[in-house]
C-alpha cells in the first residue's frame, strides 16, 4: 500500500486550478475535483481501497469524457447560427429529423445486385452500372476492326459516362444489361442500349491503359459553319456538336486527329460534341470548295471583265460629275452644319469605298473575304483580352450595307464627344481645292505614293473613285490612337482581314437594317447617296436591297462581327454603340491568340 501510495501521484493542484479558472461553472468536473481533494486526506492515511477508487477518479480517460460532457453542456445554451440566411428557419431539431428521414429511405433506382456466378478467370472485368435519365450516356462505341470486339470509342466530356469515371475510351464491352454483345454489330449493341430504361450494367474489360487527357484547354472562334446532321463521315452524329461562324468553343479533347470534342461557351453546362478537327474541316472545305461549279473568283472578275451594268454606270458618272462636285463642295462649306471638322465624310470617299472592291488594283494586291473563307483556317484560337488602361484604345470598325446608317452613327459618335472618338483623315490623289488643308481633309499626295503605301501594305483601304485613289492609311489610324482618343472607322467586309492585326486589335460592329417594315416607317426622311443622285429618298427597292446584303454579308463575314447592333431607332442604335465601344475597351474580349503572342514578342 505504501508503494502504491508512493506510487500514487498527489492531487495535481495546477491543473485542477487551470480547470476551474477556465470553466467556473463547469458541473461534474467541478464536482469530481472536489471528491478527489477529500480523496487525497484519506489516501495519505491509507484508508482500505481508497488507492483504488483514488487512481480511478484521477485516471484521465474519466476526466476526459467528464470536459467532453461539460463542453456539450456549455453548447446546449448556445443559439446556434445557421452557415446560410434562407437556413435561418431550420431548428436544430427539424435538421436531424430530416436526416434521419432520409437515411431511413430507399432510393429508386435500385442498382441489380451483383451477379454472383462471376468467374475467377474474369477478375480482370469491370461492372458498371448506369443510370439512364433523359440525358444520353455520353459514350460512343465502334468495332475492332481485326478482333471485331465492341470497344468504347470515346467518352464525351461532361456526359454521363465520364462523369461515373468508370468508363474509358478503349473499354471492351462484353455484356449490355446481361446481354453479350459478341458478334454484334455497334447498331445492335445501340438498339439493346435504346431500348433499356432505368438502370443500364455494362460488363466491361477495362483497357489497359487509359487515356490521360493531359491537353491545355485550348478556345477557338469557328470560321465556318458546321452541320452533323448533314455530315455522312461524323462516327456518332447524335454526338456531333453544331456551331455557326463567329461561335467561341472551348476544345476539351484533341485526342483523336480527327474529331475533337469541344462545347460552345454560351452554353458551358451541356456536355462536349463531337467537332471536325481543324485538320479534318479544312479538307472538307476544300472537297466542298472544288466541288462548287466554277466561279471566276470575285477578285478577278472586275479585272477580267467589265459587266454592261459597270459600263452604264461609267457613263452616267460622267454625266453626274457636276452635280456631285457641287454637292460635294456644299457639303464642305456646310460641313454637315457642325461646329467643327470631321474628316472621312466626303461624297467621294464614301463611294470609291464601295467600290474599292471592283478595283483591279484592289484585286491585284489582295485577297478578298471570298478567298478567306474558302481556303482559310476554320478555327482561329482565341484568348480573353483585356486593354489595359495604359494600352492605346482598340480601333472601332462600323460595318454594313450601303445606307444602312453607318456613317451617321459615325457621324453622332463623333460629335457626341469629339475628344474622345475621332476619323481618321484619308489620303488622297486628286488635287486640294482652295478651302482645303492638306492634313485635315485629306492627306494629299501623288499616285506613286500612295501606290507605293498600297503596296508596303500601310493602307487598310483604299479604293479609285472618278480617277482619283482615295484611302485610310495604318499611320493615320495611328495618328488618333497615339493621342489617346478612340479612332472610328467604317470599312467594306472584304477589307476586314487587313485590319486585323495585333497593332490595331479593331472591334468590329455590324450595323444591321430592322425589317422592312420598320425601316420604311424610320427612313421616310431619310435621304441615300448615290452616284448619280444627291439626297435621293429611300425606295422600296433600296431598302429590300439593303436588307438582301445585310443578309449576305452576315453569312459571308459574320465570323468576324464582335457585335451586331440593329440600327432601327437612331436614339437607341447611337446608345447601344456607345455602350459595345465601352466594353470593348474596358471589358475582356475574345481576340486572336496571335495578338496578345505579338504582344509578348515585341
Ligand atoms: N436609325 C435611323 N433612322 C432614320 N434615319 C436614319 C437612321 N440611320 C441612318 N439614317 C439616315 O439614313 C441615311 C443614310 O445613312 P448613312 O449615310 O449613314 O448610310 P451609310 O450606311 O453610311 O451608307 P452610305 O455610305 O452609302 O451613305 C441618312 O440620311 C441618315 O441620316
């Protein structure tokens, strides 16, 4: 007992004080404390099998459970705060019971149990059971073409079966809901797949080696349009994804050379499709583009020949060159009745740019969009771009039919606020005319000159108009950006590729007519220009011509709109313009990877 009691430790005084200053209000532990002080005067007096009860009181697992018990005590008086506000009208009491009703429940499907006649030879095979709801498994399966075996071909993103995780390309499926598929075509296998319900169990032997997707997510902006449905090479159609020109995608897997698996970024929670790759589509295209009956191309039709209509325009040129000089000489005494200058706006500049197209010395240096979209890339990759306040601004680009209003939403842009949008000045071959300053105008200069800044490729456009060039320089555009201001321009489609260069990074706005309807109520007073008639009033016949171009140069163009604007009501046309310039300078964009690699470079 002596022993014992020497063995015994006393009473820890300091951590029983530590207790007691830390939880006064503490109930049992207080309670054993107290016991174990009266403990200890009979323990040193060796009263019989007090060591006993001593060391059990004082043993640490009791003391342990006894602070548990204290701190759930101390809890209970708690308010408990629920981690989310609409959480707020749960009780504690309402919680555990919904649990526990849960828990207590079977939920549907029930998964089949497992076969238990499974072989040991098959320790290698896998059982994956599926539920099928309304969505597709997110799999496609083909045969071996030496073993004939059924293989899982590839595991669409986001699908079903990828998300289960027990499903891999290379997978060789042995049995469908019990049903072996040897000897089956993949269509059989598809019919059993179709007709289940419910609960689907693959047998399956898992490949050996499954595929790591270890490819940086790449995003691309579609350049072409592309229909499965209407594609008899696509291996799953179901499983084709289909996408207009101008569509962003996010490429998630280029395992496969030929069909990757991408999903559009508007639409980022379906799961992925099957797309053409880049190499894949532009064979298609050009397929398609030899099988077109010959066209001579756009380019070379202007240089070739000169349509009965050109000719009779010539001569009507001719004829109109008086009335147009003197509207042109009003427009600049009048100056569109503004307080200041604006630059761009001439009668001549306006229509040699619609011209600019037929021009054989246009077609002599460059190729036209036509050109573009039948042999160029079908993806262009894309990053998110944002301007940094330091950066210059992006250069806007206005485009759409003749007439549309592009110059006049041009025109109230400007003059909304003249020290932050500007044009930039065009040059010019023709001579200056006694109330013009060269530099504000126009720039002007010789022919060989401005010939010779087509060909180095410093000018964006450019076009011939009654003998004379007339054109928009990159050192003018410049001009405007260096100051700091907004440059604003209007452009023709097909001069669109020019433009796009890291220098520039142009945001490009598609004017876009409203219906027939409208516009014949919106421009009653509106007046069109045209070679031969100045302020002429808006036909049918116009704007019906309008609309058909809009039109084709959506489908032709359309991949290269950053955003469309319907100029409808000038009001709410001018205001939506604004606000697209706004975000394209402040907000992050999709541009060419290119742009922002050039960046880097320089
Ligand atoms: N939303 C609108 N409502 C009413 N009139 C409009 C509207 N937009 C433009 N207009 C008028 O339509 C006419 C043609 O517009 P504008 O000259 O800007 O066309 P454009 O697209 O620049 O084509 P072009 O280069 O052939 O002149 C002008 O009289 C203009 O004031």
């Amino acid at each position: 007992m002596i022993q014992s009691d020497k063995g015994a430790d006393p009473p820890d005084k300091k951590d029983m004080k530590l207790s007691t200053a830390t939880n006064p209000q503490n109930g049992l532990s207080q309670i054993l404390r107290l016991v174990l002080q009266e403990l200890s005067l009979f323990y040193s007096r060796d009263v019989n099998g007090v060591c006993l009860l001593y060391d059990l009181l004082h043993s640490p697992w009791l003391r342990a459970l006894l602070k548990i018990y204290d701190c759930l005590q101390e809890f209970k008086e708690k308010k408990l705060v629920p981690a989310t506000p609409h959480a707020q009208v749960l009780s504690c009491e309402a919680l555990l019971s919904a649990h526990d009703t849960i828990a207590q429940k079977d939920f549907e499907p029930l998964l089949p149990p497992l076969p238990d006649n499974i072989p040991e030879s098959e320790e290698a095979m896998r059982i994956v059971c599926l539920v099928k709801n309304q969505q597709p498994l997110g799999a496609t399966i083909k045969r071996h073409e030496m073993t004939g075996d059924i293989l899982v071909a590839r595991v669409i993103h986001g699908g079903l079966a990828e998300r289960s995780g027990l499903l891999y390309a290379g997978d060789k499926l042995v049995e469908v809901n019990g049903v072996s598929v040897e000897g089956l075509d993949p269509e059989q296998v598809i019919h059993i797949l179709g007709m289940s319900r419910g609960t689907i169990m693959f047998k399956v032997v898992p490949v050996s080696d499954p595929p790591v997707n270890s490819q940086k997510m790449v995003y691309v902006r579609a350049m072409t349009e592309y229909w499965p449905q209407e594609d008899p090479d696509i291996p799953c159609m179901d499983a084709g994804l289909p996408f207009q020109k101008g569509d962003i995608l996010q490429i998630v897997d280029q395992n496969d050379a030929l069909w990757w698996q991408a999903r559009k970024i508007s639409d980022p929670a379906t799961c992925a499709g099957l797309v053409p790759s880049n190499h894949l589509l532009k064979r298609k295209q050009r397929e398609f583009w030899w099988s077109q009956p010959y066209q001579p191309h756009t380019c070379l039709k202007s240089t070739l020949s000169i349509s009965m209509e050109e000719e009779d325009d010539m001569k009507i040129d001719e004829k109109c060159v008086e009335a147009e000089e003197l509207s042109e000489d009003k427009e600049e005494f009048v100056g569109y009745g503004q307080k200041f200058f604006i630059a761009g706006f001439r009668r001549s500049m306006r229509l040699c740019r619609r011209k600019s197209h037929l021009s054989p010395l246009h077609a002599s240096v460059c190729c036209t969009g036509g050109c573009y979209s039948a042999v160029g890339a079908p993806y262009e990759e894309v990053v998110r771009y944002q301007r940094r306040p330091s950066d210059k601004y992006r250069l806007i680009v206005l485009m759409g039919p003749s007439g549309v209003g592009v110059n006049e939403l041009r025109r109230q842009l400007i003059e909304f606020n003249p020290s932050h949008f500007q044009s930039a000045v065009p040059h010019t071959t023709r001579t200056k005319k006694s109330y013009e300053m060269n530099g504000r105008e126009y720039h002007y200069v010789s022919k060989e000159t401005f010939e010779s800044l087509i060909y180095s490729h410093r000018m964006l456009e450019y076009g011939e108009y009654k003998g004379h060039l007339y054109g928009t320089s990159v050192d003018a555009v410049q001009t405007v950006l260096v100051e700091g201001k907004i440059c604003v321009m209007d452009l023709e489609p097909q001069d669109i590729q020019v433009v796009r260069t890291h220098e520039l990074k142009p945001y490009v706005i598609f004017i876009k007519p409203s219906n027939m309807r409208c516009m014949k109520q919106s421009r009653k007073n509106a007046k069109i220009i045209t070679d031969y008639y100045v302020d002429m009033k808006f036909k049918d016949e116009d704007l019906q011509e309008m609309e058909n171009l809009a039109q084709r140069m959506e489908t032709q163009f359309g991949q290269f709109f950053d955003h469309v604007i319907v100029n409808d009501s000038l009001h709410d046309a001018c205001a939506q313009l604004l606000s697209a310039i706004q975000k394209a300078q402040e907000e992050p964009q999709w541009v060419p990877a290119t742009w922002i690699s050039s960046d880097t470079e320089t």
